[in-house]
C-alpha cells in the first residue's frame, strides 16, 4: 500500500497523554475554570465566562481556545504511544475543527473508525465497503476530510476508488460529501452526495487525500493516473485533472476543479500548516528519487511541480527511467526542497541525497502545531512507506529544507511492537501528530507523538 495490553488498560495508561477519559472514571475532583482540561472537557481556561473561546461549560467555542487548559512540556524530546491496533490497513488519522475527544481514522478498505476519549469504538463511524474498490495494493478508502463548519452542518468528505457504478468504472476516484449529527458517533451511510469523479486509466497512483485549506476550500491531491512515467502526459496537460492539486468550492455540488497546481506524480499527502499556511506536498517517485514540494503562503494557484520533466532535482528520463538526463528545460518549474534516493549507488544521486536514509515511497505528514510540545512547533514529519524511517525539517531556506533531524529510533514503540510501513500521518483537533502504520490484513496500528522520553 501506499500507496500485550487490553483495549481498558490502554485507554486507561494513554488517558492523560492522548485523549481524556471519562469522568465517570476520573473521580470526582473535575472542575470547570481550574484551568486544567480534565475528563471530557474540551478546554479549560481558568474561569467560567462564556464568549471567550471556551465556555462556562468548559466547551470549545471557537479554536482560539484549543490549547486552554493543556499542559506544556518543554524541549523536543519525543516517543510514540499506541492509540489503536487491530485495524484494516489504516491510510489517514483525522479529527474535526472542534473534537479534541475524539480521533478518526481511515481503513482502506472503506471504513472510518472512532477512537472517543481514548478507546476504539467497536462500530464504524462510516462503513461504505460496499461502493470502495479496494483490490488493488493503491486503491481503497484514502481520506476523510471535515468540513470547517462541521460542528453546524455535519458535513464530511471521503475520497475513494469506486467499484463499478453506473457511468463510474472500476477503480476511478470518487469524492462524496456525507451527513452526520456532529456529535454522532455514527454517520447517515445513504446520506452521500457526488462531489467529484474521475476516471482512472490504470489502478495505480491515486493520490486520495481531501483536506480543507486555509481559505476554506476543499483540496483534492490527484496522482498522474499510474503506470510509470506518466505514459498519458498527465502530469503537464491542463486538459486533465490528473496529476494535480486541485480544488473545489463545495457550497454547490457537484462542483467543479479548479486546476491549483500541476506536475504531480502521486501527491501521497500534502498539508498546509495550520499556522501560516504554507503548503507541503510529498510526492512520490518513479525508480529513483523521492521528494517533498514546499510553497510559502500566500499559496497561489498555478505552480508547476516539474513531472513528468523532472523526477526530484533529477532531469526525467522517459526512455530509461534508471538513468536521468543530463539537461532539460526547467523553466517555470518549482523544484523540490528536499529529494532522497531509492539507493546512494544509483545514477545521479549526488550531494545530500546520499546522506539521507533510502527509502522508494515517501508518506507526507504535518508541520506539528500542537498543545503539549511548543518547542517541537513549526517542525514537518515524513516517512517511508518502504523503510520507516521518520524525520523532519523545521523552515526552508535558499530553496532548501533547513535543520532535517531524524526520529526514527526516538518514536521506535518497543514491548515488541515496531513501526513498518508508515502509510500515512495525522493530526487531531489540537494539532497533535498521529502516525499510521499500515500493517497486514487486520494489524494496523495508530500512534501517537508525545513528549518523550
């Protein structure tokens, strides 16, 4: 794909790193405006005055008050904790605006798992298996992305391969909007609505992931549409909505694409930091070179990220994939500010790329802006679907990622359990870094990035 503990025992030893518990287990000392988050408190800000983010309740109102009430930590230190396991190849963790207490997470194969204050819900919050093509290693349920306003109008967004369905043909890409009662812990399954579909020549290379921008719109990463060396010349066309970031205004559905961005191979996450909306895609390569695409804010429409021209910092070679051109015409291209190797003893991997861990298919992740670790703020997480290693940079400087540390060893969880195959990563309402990893069949697991060690 890319594309020893009971359930109790775990919500009870994660309740004050991951999600709160509930307070009929948290005793009878909780107490709204001690500004401390305590049960299921959404925030906590030290009175009990409504109209200042957090309610008299102790409810959120609006983000500003996301952080109320969570303790800090200092320094950058890091570990993993288990948030769920058991689960069926997960492909992306998510919550919305305005949920702390609870996490969702995405099964390929066409459910949206809960996991409400700290324990794995026994029945999906969404299951449309019966609609998801999920046959092939790059096809499934990829995503699901909450609407900004979804604490009023209940709306979400999922992005999957179909099965065959009237004029939609197996295996071509769907993106739905769906109802629920927000604070529902099951969706409406007959409630979905057509947002956008797109044939897909080949299985491969779908791209999937829906994510809300800062300007409100629904962003749709689309992968050149398989294969090798986009054979279709997708990534470069302007008459295809392959191999493009694109973007929808969903007031109206369906809605139409706007073309925001091209020269995209297989965009396996993207992300704008929450805080000053730079946008972050990690694009996976072809035989050689894996790389991630940076845009400072404000991010305007119309950047070229070079495929199928370029693989990386690298001259694509459409007659030899394994072995780059020396030259070509890189006008008007945004070149990567970070690329790695599929091996240092490959053609044309030189400079810094040899220093970098290997890898042959990089999972974008999240610039962190949480609660709990301000020192570790402003920092973007990757991964490999192949290797595992999981590092980040914090800043990009000269059209190059700046301070690139590793954490593999530091997030490794240990008591015989290991990451393997990093399929995706997420954050939660308060901007807290999930990683998924992928698994076989129905061992999928989500972790959690806390304050180590």
């Amino acid at each position: 794909m890319h594309p020893c503990c009971s359930l109790l025992a775990l919500a009870a030893t994660l309740a004050s790193a991951v999600l709160p518990i509930d307070p009929s287990v948290a005793g009878d000392s909780l107490t709204c405006g001690n500004g401390v988050v305590e049960g299921t408190e959404e925030c906590d800000d030290g009175n009990t005055t409504s109209g200042d983010g957090c309610s008299a309740t102790c409810q959120l109102e609006n983000t500003s008050a996301i952080c109320a009430g969570i303790p800090t930590v200092s320094g950058t230190a890091i570990k993993s904790v288990l948030v769920a396991s058991g689960l069926a190849h997960p492909t992306y963790v998510t919550a919305p605006p305005l949920d702390p207490n609870r996490l969702f997470i995405v099964e390929q194969p066409g459910r949206v798992r809960l996991v409400k204050n700290g324990a794995l819900q026994t029945t999906a919050f969404l299951d449309i298996g019966a609609k998801v093509e999920s046959g092939g290693g790059e096809q499934g349920l990829f995503s699901v992305a909450f609407h900004p306003d979804f604490e009023t109008n209940g709306f979400f967004y999922v992005n999957y391969t179909s099965k065959p369905s009237g004029t939609i043909a197996d295996g071509d890409t769907v993106v739905e909007r769906y109802h629920a009662s927000p604070s529902s812990d099951q969706a409406d399954p007959l409630s979905a609505q057509l947002v956008f579909t797109v044939h897909q020549p080949f299985s491969n290379h779908n791209g999937g992931l829906n994510l809300f921008g800062p300007d409100g719109m629904l962003y749709v990463g689309m992968g050149d549409g398989g294969s090798g060396g986009d054979p279709l010349g997708n990534g470069q066309s302007n008459s295809s909505h392959l191999g493009k970031l694109l973007r929808f205004d969903v007031s109206t559905l369906p809605a139409t694409p706007q073309h925001f961005a091209k020269g995209l191979r297989n965009p396996w996450r993207y992300a704008f930091d929450r805080a000053t909306g730079d946008l972050y895609i990690a694009d996976v390569g072809q035989n050689l070179f894996e790389e991630i695409d940076f845009v400072p804010a404000p991010v305007a429409s119309g950047v070229n990220f070079g495929w199928n021209i370029m693989e990386g910092r690298h001259c694509f070679n459409t007659a030899n994939f394994n072995t780059p051109l020396s030259t070509c015409t890189m006008t008007g291209l945004t070149l990567p500010v970070l690329d790695y190797c599929h091996s240092t003893s490959q053609n044309g991997c030189t400079g810094a790329e040899t220093t970098h861990p290997t890898g042959c298919s990089i999972t974008g992740g999240f610039v962190y802006r949480g609660c709990r670790m301000p020192d570790l703020r402003g920092r973007y997480f990757y991964s490999d679907f192949c290797t595992a290693f999981i590092r980040s940079f914090k800043g990009v400087s000269g059209g190059a990622a700046q301070d690139v540390q590793g954490h593999t060893a530091a997030l490794a969880p240990g008591g015989g359990r290991s990451i393997d195959a990093v399929s995706s990563f997420g954050e939660d309402a308060r901007g807290e870094l999930y990683i998924a990893d992928w698994g076989s069949r129905s061992d999928g697991e989500v972790y959690e990035i806390v304050p180590g060690p």
